[in-house]
C-alpha cells in the first residue's frame, strides 16, 4: 500500500475490505441455498399433504350410494365391454350411465375401487385412459387403516415413469370394510407450483446479494474507518516522532484493544529510542571522558622522560623526582584501567557469589583499614544489632571502601568526622556514610553516579580520582538488588545511603 491511501479505497484480492465483502456475500449465498432447499422440501410435502386431505374431503363427500352404482356399472361395463366410460357422464345425469356425483377436481385424476383381496376396480381414468391405476403393497393399504396415518397418500411412479400423488380413502357399506376408494393423480402440477415459488426466490435471492454487495460496501467502508485512522497515524510516524498516540475510544472494542496494544508498543519504541540515545550520548561523553584521562598521566610520563633524556637521568634529584612522578602518573592509569574494566565486567557478565553476613561485623572487621585511611580524621560507628543479608562479601567491602574513600577526600584531615551508621529496616538493612565536608551543590546531586563526572574537578584530581568510584559503587549496589542515594548541603556535608534487601 503505498503511503497516504487508504484502506478501503485499495481493494485488492488480498485486502482486507474484499475478504470480508466476498466471505459476506459467500455466507449470504449459502444462507439462501440452503433457504431455497429446506423451502423446495417442506413447501412439496405442504402441498401434497393439502392436495391429499382435500382429495379424501371431496371422497367423503360423495354419497355411498352412487360409489355402489358405480361400481355396478363398472362391472357390467367391464362385462359387456361397453364403450361408454363412466366419466363422460355429467354430473346429475342418468340418461347414459348411473346416477353420481364425482366432485369437479376429481375429474382429472384416475379413480378405483380396491377390495380387500388387493382387486383393482377402475372407475374413472381421465388423467391416463391406456395405463391402469397403479397398485400399492398390502403394507400400504394395511397402513391406510390406521386412523392416525394422515392423510394417508403415497408418490409412486407409474408404469410410464410419471409421478403420481395416490390418496386412499376406506369405503363402508352398510357398516362393513368392502375396500378403498384410491384416486391417483400426476404431481405436474405440484412441480409448476414448486417452480414458480422457485423462480420467484431465485430471483429474489439475486436481488438480495446485489443490493447486499452495494450495502455491505458502505457498511464495510465505514466499519473499517477506526482501522484507516491508525494506518494514516503509523504512516506519519517515524522515529523522530513516536511521541503520537493511537485513539483509544473509536466504538469497536477490537480496534480499541489494538489501539491499546499499539500505544504500548510505541511507548517502548520511544523509551527504547530515548535509552538508545542517552546510552550513545554516555558512550560517547565516557570515550572523551576516558581519553582525556588516559592521555594526562601519559603525557606527564611522556615529559619527564623528555626531561631525562636531556640530561636529568645525570642528576640524581632531578631522576629521583622525574621516577616519582612517573611511578604515580603509572598508578593512576593503572587504577583508572582497573576501574574500566570493572565496569565493563560489571555491565557485560555481573556475578555475585552471596552469602549471609552481618555487615556490621563485617565494618568491625574493616575498621583498622578503615582508621588508617582515615589518618587524623574523627570516626564514629554507629551499628545495628546483628541482622544478616544475603551479599557477596567482596564487593560489599568496596562498596564500603569507595563510600568511605569519597569521605575521606572530602573531609578536612585534622578537623574532619566520618559517621558510619547501621539500622534495620522492614525490607532490609540501611548503612549511611556521612561526612562534615563542604557539601555537594544541589544541581550535581542528579549526576553524581555518573561516570567521570566530578563535582569539584581540581579537588577530585588531587587525589587521584577520575569519578568512577561512585559510579562503580552504584552498579555493585543495585546488583545487590539494592538502593544508593545522597542526601547534601552545602557547607553541611554529605550522607552517602545504601539500602540493601534481607532476601
């Protein structure tokens, strides 16, 4: 589809629009047929059935007396082989036959009398003269006994292959079972009417399916509008722009829940696009952050060997100060490429071996190393009662380190005082390091765990630092499961807090 155009102006073998209108139409079609069969079947056995009980009416209305004349005459007919057949006589006249009174919509039917012994009588034969009535089985004129076969009729087939409708109809004389009256007619007419309703529905039915393939395209047209709505929104996204959102409320709870579906979608497309962006932004700052910090203890290497080369190595303070530098500028990167790599193994492969361990004993355990990195510094420990976490007890040391590190250089060396405290909490245990240095600016608190950002850029690079500690000491606790927050004011100090889970 090519961009702008609508669904339902596009209406290809494969669209949508024509597979719901043809399988519509198709559905419809089948529908009729099956209308139009179940209507040929029930509308038949209607009309045989009306036919039979009229036949059997117009019978009973026919005195006794003149089916006995008849059958007289038919006798003697048959006897002397006369020519005259009973159903020329008119109705009312005796002049050339016996008195009867055939009923009018009988006279194109053939009309005997079946005795008991299954002997065959014929009376009148106005719908076949040469054939002779057709003979049913005993079963069937023992069946036409019961009162509750009704209306007792049969279609057979007559010697000629014509259909023929045949109506039994019990004859008493004189209180007496003597035989049948059967009258047999052609179903001719039942076919003409079968026919007519037939055509008539036929066409009907094309009618139906021509007016339902005009209709059907405006109710599908308007139907799928929720559906051409979101197309013409995705076709004008792109992924500078995924900031658009679907309708959620077009009155088709389908199309809502796709709506519903689609929003979420582009709301982690544009999440993911946004983390993309800020983690190519961050790869980039952390490469420049990275070189300029490899490239300052490699050029200050660099210039005392330029210093030697011209001479110094000849003098002894000169070599011992050029040695001393170089061998500090070495510690430096060497430190700064210890951190990179462990953040490079922290983001790629994390793994903590945990064990539960107090981390109050453990700070009790650290605490000598702890005092001489802390020189002159005042500290002051502050720890729970014993409480276990589950932690690696490695990296919760370098945790403990680089919080403790960051104090120290942040703190006056005479007048300075470290607080690490320890409580315990609903969910786990909460360890805060607090110091009384110049605090941290409320617009650096955002940035803090970032990688090489530092707050106070001279300060920091005195000691060594390149501002990974904190941001190696974020990822080991939140691969702990737990929380690293900083609470400051400036000339107040800082409270560097690290909340970690019982399980």
């Amino acid at each position: 589809m090519k961009k702008g155009a609508s669904i339902h102006k596009i209406v290809t073998p494969n669209s949508l629009r024509f597979q719901l209108l043809s399988r519509s139409l198709f559905f419809l079609a089948i529908i009729l047929l099956l209308i139009g069969i179940f209507q040929y079947v029930f509308l038949k056995d209607f009309i045989l059935g009306s036919t039979a009980a009229s036949i059997r009416s117009q019978i009973a209305s026919v005195p006794r007396d003149s089916w006995t004349q008849m059958l007289l005459y038919a006798e003697i007919n048959a006897k002397f082989n006369l020519d005259k057949d009973i159903v020329e006589l008119v109705p009312g006249k005796t002049q050339e036959g016996p008195p009867n009174r055939i009923p009018i919509n009988l006279m194109d039917s053939t009309i005997a009398f079946v005795d008991l012994n299954g002997n065959v009588t014929s009376l009148a034969n106005t719908m076949n003269r040469s054939g002779a009535p057709p003979l049913l089985s005993a079963d069937q004129y023992q069946q036409a006994l019961d009162p509750s076969e009704s209306p007792r009729f049969w279609v057979v087939n007559s010697e000629s292959g014509t259909e023929l409708l045949v109506v039994l109809h019990p004859l008493e004389l004189r209180g007496y079972l003597v035989g049948f009256i059967q009258v047999s007619l052609s179903t001719q007419f039942v076919q003409d009417v079968l026919f007519r309703q037939l055509s008539i529905f036929m066409l009907l039915s094309v009618l139906a399916l021509v007016g339902g393939l005009v209709a059907y395209q405006a109710v599908i047209k308007k139907t799928l509008v929720p559906l051409s709505n979101i197309v013409h929104t995705m076709e004008n996204m792109d992924a500078g722009n995924l900031n658009e959102r679907l309708p959620v409320e077009q009155g088709q709870k389908e199309i809502d829940t796709l709506a519903v579906s689609l929003n979420g979608m582009l709301e982690r497309l544009e999440s993911s696009f946004t983390a993309e962006k800020e983690a190519k932004e961050q790869m980039r700052r952390f490469v420049a952050d990275a070189s300029h910090e490899l490239r300052t203890p490699l050029t200050s290497i660099h210039g005392f060997l330029e210093v030697l080369l011209r001479g110094a190595m000849n003098q002894p303070d000169k070599l011992q100060k050029s040695l001393t530098s170089m061998y500090a500028e070495s510690e430096r990167m060497k430190k700064l490429i210890q951190d990179l790599l462990l953040l490079a193994k922290l983001d790629r492969s994390p793994y903590l071996e945990k064990s539960e361990k107090d981390i109050g004993v453990l700070i009790l355990e650290m605490e000598p190393q702890l005092r001489m990195l802390a020189e002159e510094r005042e500290i002051q420990l502050d720890l729970a009662p014993e409480e276990l976490v589950p932690i690696d007890v490695d990296k919760m040391k370098q945790v403990i380190l680089n919080l403790f590190h960051n104090a120290v250089q942040h703190t006056d060396p005479d007048k300075g005082l470290i607080q690490i405290s320890l409580k315990s909490e609903a969910s786990g245990v909460e360890l805060t390091v607090q110091d009384n240095g110049p605090g941290i600016p409320e617009e650096h608190l955002p940035h803090l765990f970032e990688r090489f950002y530092r707050s106070d850029s001279s300060r920091t690079r005195k000691y060594g630092g390149a501002g990974l500690g904190l941001a190696i000491t974020h990822s080991l606790v939140e691969l702990h499961g737990g929380t690293l927050r900083v609470e400051s004011k400036v000339g107040e100090g800082s409270r560097f807090i690290v909340g970690l889970p019982k399980i």
